[in-house]
C-alpha cells in the first residue's frame, strides 16, 4: 500500500543545500514524513521530478493533495501544520527578525555561496576566500551574533533551533568544509548546529554518498 506520510524530495545529501535546509525544517517541526531522493545527475528522474515539483527544484514536499516547493514556502506551510513546533517565533518583533534573516538568506550571499559550494565531505584547510565571499561571511556572522546576543542562544532564536537555524545549516557545515576562521560566539553556534541529533544524521548520510558529482561543485 502507498504510504499516507507526508513526502519530501530531496537531491543529493553531499551537495544539496536547499535540500537540508527543508528536509531539517520538517526535522524540527516534527513532521513524520518519509523522503524521496532524486540523484541530481540521473536524466531518467527529470520527469518524475517535474510530477513532484513545478520547479523542477528540490525540496519539495507533498502533503496530501498539498504540494509545496521552494523552502521559504516549505517553512512557513510547517509553521501553518504544526504551530507548536515553534519554527516561527513567537513573539511578532522576533517573527519578523526570522523571516528578515531566513529572506536575507534565501535571496542572497550568492559570492559565499558561488565560492564555497556545500560539499559536506570535502575539507579545504587554509582555503583563499574571495573578499566579496568574506563580505558574505561577515554579514552572515554579524546576523548571529546580534541574534545570539538577542535572543540569548543557543540558536539564533532562543531555546530550541527555529527555521532560520535550517536556513543557516548548510552555511555551518560550509564553514566546515572551508576552514572559515570565526569568532568565538560564531564557532560555538557552528559546533551547537552541528551537534543537533538530526544533522548528524544528515552529516552521516552524506559521507556516505558515493559519488562525486562535478557539476554540483558549483552554485548551491
Ligand atoms: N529557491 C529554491 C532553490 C532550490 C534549489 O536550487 N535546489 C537545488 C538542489 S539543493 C536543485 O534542485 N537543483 C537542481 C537539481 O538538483 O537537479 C528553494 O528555496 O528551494
């Protein structure tokens, strides 16, 4: 029998940065869902992914005859089904601050993002940063200092980790991977995102992806 859960496509768990920022969405909302992974390089799956998102983009989740693509929407469609969650904050002044910075996201730091494409199982030590990706990468470091220092951590919106902890995941482990040198309260965030139980489980799937997919070494 089909499963009724709610589905989740997702690409690659090396590479696909949107895809862990929405499947750790779902993660952290508490959806019981299952995922559906669609290799980026697989021609045969083109079609079946233009069923499961208009986009062609990944992720997208299926709920029930509900289908939502691109991550912002995925995230706010969770906060919609399951408020409790607390994906969103709260409080109206600390809601509109998460939905700033996960746009702020969601639009932007494309010099960081060209130059330091995630590649969970990569390590670059002492790797040159383009001065245009460092600008990014003091944004993005200011932005969880004030939110820290706001919110008075861990995560960047208190207590427990939020959708801008998603939008921001794969920024962490890219950090990672380019030994980007951070201050104190930045590295601590990084090492507190990383320890979650379920980007470990992330971490440990995409290390154990096989294959190296060049094309992906690009834009993410
Ligand atoms: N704006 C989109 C971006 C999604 C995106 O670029 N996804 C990548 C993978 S993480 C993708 O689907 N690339 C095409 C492919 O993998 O075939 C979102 O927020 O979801």
């Amino acid at each position: 029998m089909a499963s009724s859960k709610p589905v989740l496509t997702i690409s690659s768990k090396n590479y696909g940065a949107w895809a862990l920022r929405g499947w750790l969405m779902c993660r952290l909302a508490g959806l019981d869902f299952v995922e559906k992974v669609i290799p980026p390089d697989d021609p045969a799956m083109k079609a079946e992914m233009l069923l499961l998102s208009a986009s062609m983009l990944v992720p997208s989740l299926q709920h029930g005859s509900v289908k939502v693509w691109d991550t912002l929407a995925i995230g706010e469609y969770l906060n919609e089904i399951k408020p409790k969650a607390g994906l969103l904050p709260a409080d109206i002044k600390a809601r509109a601050h998460c939905r700033a910075i996960c746009g702020e996201m969601h639009s932007g730091f494309g010099s960081m993002r060209g130059a330091l494409p995630m590649n969970i199982k990569a390590r670059f030590p002492n790797f040159k940063i383009w001065s245009r990706a460092q600008t990014d990468i003091d944004r993005i470091a200011l932005i969880w200092r004030e939110c820290l220092k706001a919110y008075d951590g861990p995560f960047l919106f208190g207590k427990e980790p939020s959708m801008a902890d998603a939008m921001y995941a794969p920024v962490v482990t890219r950090f990672m991977t380019y030994d980007v040198a951070l201050d104190r309260a930045c590295a601590a965030y990084c090492k507190r995102i990383v320890e979650l139980p379920a980007m470990q489980e992330w971490i440990e799937a995409a290390k154990l992806e096989p294959e190296e997919i060049d094309e992906l070494d690009a834009e993410f």
